[in-house]
C-alpha cells in the first residue's frame, strides 16, 4: 500500500501556520518547524522545496478556508432570508456567533501577517491575498448593491466600501483580541458593524428573545 504523506503535510502547515502567527514569518526558522512537528528536515523536503514554497501553500490553504466559510455563511444567509439587507445582517450574525464562541483571543489573519512582511514573498503569494480580498468585495459587494438599491442610506456610501469596512473591522479586531488577551473582541466589533448598518438602513431591531 502506497504511503499517504498528506497527514505529514497538514502537520506542517498547522504547525507552521502557529509559528508565522506567533513569530511572523521571518522569525520563524526550518528548525522550528521541525522541532514542533517533530519530523526530520528530509521529510520536510519531500513535501516543500524550501520556505517560499511552504509559504505559497500556507498562504494558498488560507484563502481556500476563508473563502469557503465565506459562501457557506452567505448560501445560510440566503436560505434564511430573501432580503438583501436582513441576508447581509444575517450573514454578518453568524461570524459574530462563531467568534462569540472563542475561548481564548483570536491567534491572529494570517493575510495580515504576510503584509507585514511583504518583501519576504514573491508577487504570486502575495496575489493570492489580494485575490481573496478582491472575492470578499466581490461577493459582499453584489448584496450591498442589492441593499442600496432597495433601502436608501441615511449617509453616502457605496457597496464596495461597505464590503471592505468588514475586512477591517475583522483585522483590527483579530489585533485588539491578541493584544488584550481578550477573546470576545472579535464578536463584539461584529455587533457593532451590524449595529452601524441597522442605523446606516433605518432598520428597526427586533425586541430581544424574537
């Protein structure tokens, strides 16, 4: 029977991914990672030809998880609700739920690690981060076009925008919670996006327990 090295593989990228999120990139040595996944530096080689290659698959593992939650939420969002706005309110709730159900501070976005450090990468890992945030004001975007279209602000602003208001609102929380070792950050600033767009659209809220 073959062996199967993909278990050896995704030993290594989680343990690598802890490390970069802990020590940045550039702080984070081979022997790290082999002492922590306790494999030898020839089986590191088998499955990554060096560090840039483990970081465009790190990096590339991310983004195919971040998108992945991002059009489960949204097909949820959709099956509960065919209002755009409440599809959105909705969409952002369940995020703000999953991270009310941190108990320890969020480790960190790997995406903002690598910015950081940008000159540690060459321009196709780097794309990768920017083709994720490019599907986030994509997809996020269409429904606040839909929104715009069918609720008049109180304020200018534009669906592009308002999409990328939750990128940041993500990354700055992520930062607060690990700074602060307080791990409902990342949930309560949620809330407050959702509460700025209820305002923003003139929603009236429904009473608690509803």
């Amino acid at each position: 029977m073959p062996r199967d090295g993909s278990a050896t593989r995704e030993r290594i990228l989680n343990a690598t991914e802890s490390l970069v999120l802990d020590h940045g990139f550039a702080g984070t040595s081979l022997d790290m990672v082999l002492t922590e996944t306790g494999i030898t530096k020839g089986a590191f080689f088998y499955h990554f030809r060096g560090k840039g290659e483990l970081a465009r698959a790190l990096v590339e593992r991310y983004s195919e998880q971040d998108l992945a939650n991002l059009e489960a939420y949204m097909a949820r969002a959709e099956r509960l609700s065919r209002d755009p706005l409440q599809q959105v309110l909705i969409f952002v709730g369940l995020y703000e739920e999953a991270a009310g159900a941190l108990t320890e501070p969020y480790p960190g976005c790997l995406f903002a690690s690598y910015c950081y450090e940008s000159r540690q990468f060459d321009p196709a890992t780097i794309g990768v981060i920017n083709t994720t945030f490019d599907r986030w004001r994509e997809r996020l975007g269409s429904k606040f076009e839909a929104v715009l279209a069918a609720y008049p602000p109180r304020l200018p602003v534009d669906a592009a925008g308002l999409a990328d208001l939750l990128t940041t609102v993500f990354e700055g929380a992520f930062i607060l919670s690990k700074t602060r070792g307080e791990p409902e950050v990342v949930a309560a600033h949620l809330r407050h996006y959702r509460n700025y767009l209820e305002l923003l659209f003139g929603v009236v809220p429904a009473p608690e327990g509803t």
